[in-house]
C-alpha cells in the first residue's frame, strides 16, 4: 500500500502517530505520490531542508495526538516544518492540531498554532452521531453532486472564530468546517477540514494539496487511481439531524446548506476497521 520504490511525485507526509493514516496513505499514492508515514523528526527535515514535499495530518483523537507528539520529540520540528511552509492539510484532528486556538481541549492538550482559527472540539456530538455529508468547498470540486466534497463527520470539531490569518472555505448549513491560511491561491498553504473526505474516496482535496506542493505535484495528471470507497454510497440529501449549537458560531450569510443525511445505523461504519478512537 505505501509504495517504498521511487516516484516521480511528491513526497507526502503522513503523521502516523494514531488514527485514521492508511486511509490519507492510499488517497495521495492513488494520486502518484509517495506516502510516507512520519513518526520521526528526520523523516520531515534534514540538513539539506524538508524532506517531504507535502503534510497531511489525519483523523484521530488530537489530544492523543498532542501527546504523542511532544513525547516523541516531534511537536517542534512538525511546526517548524509547517511553519517553513511545506503545504499541510488537516482532517479532522488534524485541524485541531493546526489550530491556533481550541474551545473545550481535554486537559493540558497544546495545539501546533499554525491556523488562525478557533474550533469546538467535538462540537457535532458523539460518536453515535457521525454522518455522511457533502461539503462546499471554495475553489475545490469535488466528487459529490455539483463539485461538492464528499465526507464523513465524526465526533468534528467547528470552526467557530477566525483571525486575520485564515479564512473559511468549506460550509455545511451554514457552519464552517474548513479554514485555510489566508494566501491569495484558492487554497492556502495550510488547510484543515472537520470532516473526512479520505473515507468517502473523495480526492479532490488531496489533489489540492499536491498541486501546492510544486513543480512535481500532480505528476500523473490528477489521474487517481479509485480506492473503491467511494462506489455504491446512497446518495445523501438532507440535513443531519441532532447536532449541537454553539452560541458564538459565525454562520455565514453567503452559506448554502450542503444536502446531507443522518447516516443509518452503521453509521460508525465509516471508520476503518480497528480505529477506536476517530
Ligand atoms: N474529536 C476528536 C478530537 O478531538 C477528532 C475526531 C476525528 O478526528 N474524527 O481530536
């Protein structure tokens, strides 16, 4: 699954502390990138520079993960690398992980503080209440119905304030699930979403990320290679019910509401086998 031989594409890191790593591993191979799964500090630089050429950090449980991250020795040099510029996309966790500022953070959890956002950690509710949606995603065209991006939430933080450093850029009915740094491309050099687009097969914010991540992104074209994930879903249409208000959200005045469903029972089959902890 995670190629070791040479490529002609991009090197893109994957921090493989916890969650959901194989699953962003796949997409970005499916794109012709080389995947690599950082658990070191001299994996994301050397003495020459960064040795990975993109970063994605995933879906977990991001307290863990700032944990991890310090013990490991690897909280600094994962900022520094970031902060060097080398383009990042966050999921989930990983968006509480670049953000500068965490509403309800389990105790003692840091954040990277390289996104100029504030987020609610958990703020859509349990696990019990992951749902599959579709999500606009500025300057993206994704999979879904009309360009949407398609992806599932589970236990999602929301983007409930922003500084002059980041803006939105994914909604769904009306509240803010992406944030990106506020560079003139459609997509800045950091990004995170709240929701999972890489369990739902959905690559068009990898290709994003590749694109950014120099002359040798999106080698093969933007050609991917289908991981299967996202054949055969139903096709999602209405609001998921039950989820949470925060009083000091933004809600866009500009926001379509993005079609989406409660998901079925099985709802928390969205997550790999094994991962206990999205
Ligand atoms: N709620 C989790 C956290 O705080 C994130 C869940 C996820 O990544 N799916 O880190």
């Amino acid at each position: 699954m995670v190629s070791t031989a040479t490529s002609a594409g991009p090197v893109v890191g994957v921090l493989a502390l916890q969650g959901g790593v194989a699953e962003h591993a796949r997409m970005v191979e499916g794109l012709g990138a080389r995947a690599v799964l950082v658990r070191r500090a001299d994996q994301l630089a050397g003495p020459h520079g960064p040795r990975v050429d993109a970063l994605i950090l995933p879906g977990g449980e991001s307290s863990a993960m700032d944990r991890l991250l310090r013990r490991l020795e690897l909280f600094e040099p994962l900022r520094q690398a970031i902060g060097s510029g080398v383009p990042t996309l966050g999921t989930c966790a990983g968006l509480i992980l670049l953000a500068d500022r965490i509403r309800d953070p389990a105790p003692g959890q840091q954040s990277l503080g390289l996104l100029d956002v504030t987020v609610a950690r958990n703020a859509f509710g349990p696990q019990l209440a992951s749902a599959e949606a579709s999500f606009e995603v500025a300057g993206v065209s994704g999979s879904g119905e009309g360009g949407r991006v398609l992806g599932a939430l589970i236990r999602a933080p929301e983007i409930i304030e922003f500084g002059a450093g980041a803006r939105p850029i994914a909604r769904e009915s009306g509240r803010i699930l992406g944030a990106t740094s506020n560079e003139s491309s459609a997509l800045g050099r950091i990004t995170g979403v709240a929701f999972h687009p890489e369990l739902r097969g959905d690559a068009a914010l990898h290709r994003a990320l590749l694109a950014l991540a120099g002359p040798r992104g999106g080698a093969n074209g933007g050609q991917e290679k289908r991981t299967g994930r996202s054949a055969n879903r139903p096709r999602i249409t209405s609001i998921a019910s039950g989820f949470s208000s925060t009083s000091t959200k933004r809600r866009p005045s500009s926001a379509a509401a993005a079609p989406v469903v409660p998901l079925p029972a099985k709802a928390s089959s969205t997550q790999s086998p094994g991962r206990d902890d999205a």
